[in-house]
C-alpha cells in the first residue's frame, strides 16, 4: 500500500510527458520547418541546387513530423484506434512514416553530394550541381525511395493490431532498416563530408602557389621600375 502513491505519481508522469512532449516537438518543430521554407525558398537561393534539397528534406521533414506523431498522439491519448480497425489505414499510415522521413533522409543525402559536386576540380561533376540537374535528380530520387519501401504495404497487417510479419520477412526488415535506411546514407553523407573538404583544401593549394608567383612578379616589377 505505501507504493501505491509513488507508483501512481510515476504513471502520472509518464502520461503528462507522452503527452506534452510530441505537442512540443510538433510546435517546434512545425516552426523550424516553415522558417527553412522561407529561407530556401528566398529570391537569393532559388536558383542553387543545393537549397532545392535542403527545400524538399524540410518539406518531407514537416510531413513526418505531424502525420506520424499526430496520428501516434491521437491513438495514445485521444482513442484514435482507426490503425486497428482498417486494413487500408494501416497499411498507409505504416507505409508513410516510413517512406517519409527516408525521403527527407535522402534529400540530405543529395545536398551532401551537390556540395562535394560543387566543390570538385572535374567540371563534368560542377556542371550536375546545378538547379537544371537538381529538378532532374529530385523525381528519380523519390521514384527510387519511394519503391524501395512499397514492400511494408504488402507485408503489414492487422494481427489483430497493425504489425508487420514475423518470420523471414520480419528478419529482412530488421537487416533493410539498418543498412538501407540508415547505414548506407550516413556513409554516404560521411563520404561527400570528406570528399568536399578534400576538393576545398586541394583548392586552396592550387591557390596558393598562384599567388605567391603573383607577388614575386609584383615585386620583379617594381625592382625594374626603380632601376628605369
């Protein structure tokens, strides 16, 4: 009997945080999304290929951010239990917080490799990051990322609630998520990191030299002219 009160002081607090924090975040978070709007989409910036990027991982971002957690804080608080009635919901609301923040993963992806692009001595690589090539880029990206999950439609269910199947396929989701959805993009954003700072230091070698010819033949210049 005496734990009663801390147990429920406990369960009190669980539940005002489950429900406060996602109502923050999306506040928050709805925020951040539209001021990256206004920045990206700015007279000054509508024509870089990179901000078109950054432009689509906000736009996928706010979509994540308030259908995923709106729909999970209507179902944990408010008895929204559509998600275990309809097959048909289900398998949307399962396919699109997925499908969802990939996207705005692979937008990131995409900024990565334009910067190392635009950084690079090859102007056949300077030449694809441009807004021309991005508008390019952006639909085959999604037709890609898109398709490559289409397979939590087939295999979601409600058993009796809205879970993916076990077995074979409940392994290859576990290994799809971890190298598909976040290995293999982080190594990708990792790799363009390096590659970019790479081509920005072999620049300003380049640089350099230039310069330091430049300032020898100033100087040459000037010693002649005080000899005349």
């Amino acid at each position: 009997m005496g734990s009663n009160p801390s147990v429920s002081l406990l369960n009190n607090l669980t539940q005002n945080i489950t429900f406060y924090c996602p109502i923050i975040i999306i506040i928050i978070g709805t925020i951040g999304c539209f001021c990256n709007f206004i920045t990206f989409s700015s007279i000054k910036l509508r024509k870089n290929s990179c901000s078109l990027y950054f432009l689509g991982a906000a736009i996928f971002d706010l979509l994540t951010l308030d259908f995923g957690m709106l729909t999970r804080l209507l179902a944990d608080h408010f008895g929204y239990i559509l998600y275990q009635q309809s097959e048909v919901y289900c398998k949307i609301r399962q396919y699109l917080v997925t499908v969802l923040p990939a996207i705005a993963t692979c937008f990131i992806v995409l900024a990565a490799m334009d910067r190392y692009m635009s950084t690079s001595s090859r102007i056949t690589y300077r030449s694809l990051a441009t807004i021309k090539y991005a508008k390019r880029i952006v639909p085959f990206s999604l037709i890609i990322c898109s398709l490559s999950y289409v397979h939590y439609v087939i295999f979601v269910d409600l058993r009796p609630t809205c879970i993916l199947q076990g077995g074979a396929y409940g392994f290859f989701t576990v290994v799809f998520s971890i190298v598909w959805t976040s290995l293999i993009p982080n190594l990708l954003m990792l790799g363009f990191g390096f590659g970019t700072q790479r081509n920005i230091r072999m620049t300003r070698r380049r640089v350099v030299p230039i310069n330091i010819q430049q300032r020898r033949v100033q100087r040459t210049e000037t010693q002649l002219i005080k000899v005349s």
